[in-house]
C-alpha cells in the first residue's frame, strides 16, 4: 500500500501562500498508541490536557479516513524507518520543485500532530525552513540543531519552568487562550504576537509570546472532565494568567534561579 504522508490542505498553513509561502505538514498519530501491540508515544512531553484537547480529536481529524491515514503513516514510521525516510525525502523534494515552479517559497512542518526528533531530515535539506511547534526544551535548546529549523515552545500547563527557560534562550513560546479572551499587550513583559493570522511560526521576531485561540470544538471527552482538566491550566482565561504572572514575577525576583 502506498501511502501519502505530506499534506498542504490546512486552512491555517494555506493563508501563508498569500505571503509567499507553501506549507507541506505531516500529520500522524499523536501521543500514546499502539504499533504491532507495542505501545508507543509521538509526543512524550504531554499531558493529559493538551492530549484530551489535541486538534487530532476535533473536526477534520476525527474523520475515520483521516484517522486511519494518520495512523497508517505512524505504522510506517515506526515499523519501517527506511521506507518512512525515502518516501518523506521524495515528497519534500517533489513540494520544492512544485513550490518553486509556482512561485513559492517551500517550508515545511515535520511535527502537524506529534513531537519527534527529525534532525536527520532537517539536514538533508539545509536550504529548505522547517518549522515545529515543541514541547520538548531539550530539543529545542540542542546544541546539535539545525540551524534551518525553527522551533517555538509550546506552553503545556505543566511546563512553566521550561517555558521560561526557552524564553530566555530567545525561544517563543505558544499559549492557547480560550475563544473570547481577549489576550493582552505583554505576558511576562514580552510582547504578545497573534499566532491565528497564519503559521508561519519562524517570520517571528523573537522573544514573543505567541496566542493561539482554541477554536476546535470541545471534543465530548474534554467536556465531561473540565473540572481536572483546569488545574493543568493549559487552556488560559484571565484568572489562570493572573497566577501565572504572579509565579513569573516570584521567580524573576529570585534572578531565575529555578530555570537556570
């Protein structure tokens, strides 16, 4: 069976053609499953919030054809890697060659729906942007990075101290605010930039605090355990902010020195 692990129909990553830019996103299975009855997990660095509130489990992701695709592209990559590798090199050099010859810049995002390690890849196309959003301050922070990716640190609830340490490193970081929050100017005395306008994550200056509106529709299972799931504060309002501002400023007068 061959399959397809590329993708370009996102509505988020589309509205960066219009700045000269053309996504190619691979999407697979996020977070804990099975391969061949052994488990496995794309995203080690979750919790249960943000795998409850996962995009992979509202709208478009929770088709069946979708689903099994993701997964079918998981299967692969994690049963053959070879195969996964070869197939995933074709399909970015094909996404070059269509990019250019239409007049757009070619990038790409390796993580759509999970958190891996793809700095092999990174470097066989030292010319081409790759782009993640990670939960992963080791990887994010490696010495052994590429210098063509860009990373920006998403804020889990669970992970300030790691948050703050990207901060300082010069790494965005990502906050999901509830729908009609009306985010402020600064968190953390950074400048707060909308991360709703397009994907294009590495056009950022640095230094930023990036807002992402949680849009989805709340999958049932988020639903019906709202009261544990907010004290992962994941999904910020103005009084989970407040707190957190306030343990911000606690550490700042203490120079950091939980982050260093």
């Amino acid at each position: 069976m061959k399959i397809k692990l590329l993708n370009y129909d996102n509505a988020k990553t589309s509205k960066g053609e219009a700045l000269g830019f053309r996504t190619a996103i691979l999407y697979m299975t996020p977070s804990r499953h099975l391969i061949n009855n052994v488990e496995v997990n794309s995203c080690s660095n979750s919790n249960k919030a943000c795998e409850v509130l996962c995009l992979a489990k509202s709208g478009h992701g929770m088709k069946p054809i979708v689903k099994q695709a993701r997964l079918n592209r998981s299967h692969l990559y994690y049963s053959n890697r070879e195969l996964f590798n070869m197939t995933l090199e074709k399909e970015i050099k094909n996404h070059v060659k269509y990019s250019e010859k239409n007049g757009l810049v070619p990038v790409v995002r390796l993580n759509g729906t999970t958190d891996l390690n793809f700095f092999d890849i990174y470097r066989k196309f030292p010319n081409i942007t790759f782009y993640e959003y990670t939960k992963n301050i080791e990887m994010a922070l490696s010495k052994d990075k590429p210098e063509n990716v860009h990373f920006t640190f998403s804020y889990s609830g669970t992970n300030f101290l790691d948050s703050i340490k990207a901060l300082e490193n010069q790494i965005n970081i990502a906050m999901v605010f509830e729908k009609d929050f009306i985010k402020p100017k600064k968190i953390f005395g950074h400048d707060v930039l909308s991360g709703d306008n397009h994907d294009l994550r590495f056009l950022d200056s640095k230094e930023k605090i990036i807002s992402l509106t949680y849009k989805s529709m709340m999958p049932k299972e988020a639903t019906e355990q709202i009261p544990e799931l907010r004290k992962y504060s994941f999904l910020l309002n103005g009084e989970l902010l407040n707190n957190l501002e306030k343990k911000y400023n606690f550490l700042k007068s203490k120079n950091f020195e939980e982050v260093a």
